[in-house]
C-alpha cells in the first residue's frame, strides 16, 4: 500500500538522521494501530544485519517518542533501552507534525 511505503520511508529517514553515527536503518516496517515498528539495521563495523522491534508514539507536543526496544542481540536492547528508550525527537516543521500524527 502506498500509505505504508510513504510512513516506512519517512521514519527511516527521521531515525537515519538521529543514529547515523551508529549505523544505517536498511528496512523499516510499520504497524501503525499498534504503534510499532520493525527495522533491518546495518550497525557500522558489524558484517551481519540486525533486527529491532520498537514502541513508538506520537505525542501532542510533536514529538516522536522511542519507548521501548526488543533485539535479537541482548546487548544491543539492554543499551537501547537504557539509553535511548524514552528520547524525544522533536517534528518542528508544522506540515511533517500533521503527517506524522496522521500516519503513524
């Protein structure tokens, strides 16, 4: 479906921008009604793909809120969790806030 291709690429590219340093988000596939989402992540220095399971929301503030991890690779949840779980990104363009509030 086209909506789902359009919300997958736009939080690949939001999430791409913030982890950058840390690798690249390759796939991301979205269940909007249960605000999840799963990503294929190519971690830099690593030769093998990850699979992450995040919780997300969308607040009224416009921001979009990581909440909780799930990975394959213990390690990799445990420092996500600690660490980054619970980050605000804040959507600062008024059209992108609308957009995402009605796709994700």
């Amino acid at each position: 479906m086209v909506l789902d291709s359009l919300r997958a690429a736009g939080v690949k590219l939001l999430l791409n921008k913030y982890f950058e340093d840390i690798g690249v988000i390759d796939e991301v596939d979205i269940n909007a009604k249960l605000d999840h989402a799963s990503l294929l992540i190519s971690p830099k220095g690593e030769m093998n793909r990850v699979r992450l399971e995040v919780s997300y929301r969308v607040d009224d503030d416009a921001f979009f809120v990581l909440e909780h991890f799930q990975c394959e690779r213990v390690w990799i949840e445990n420092l996500l969790n600690r660490y980054v779980a619970g980050l605000r990104i804040g959507i600062e363009h008024p059209t992108v806030q609308s957009l995402l509030k009605h796709v994700l």
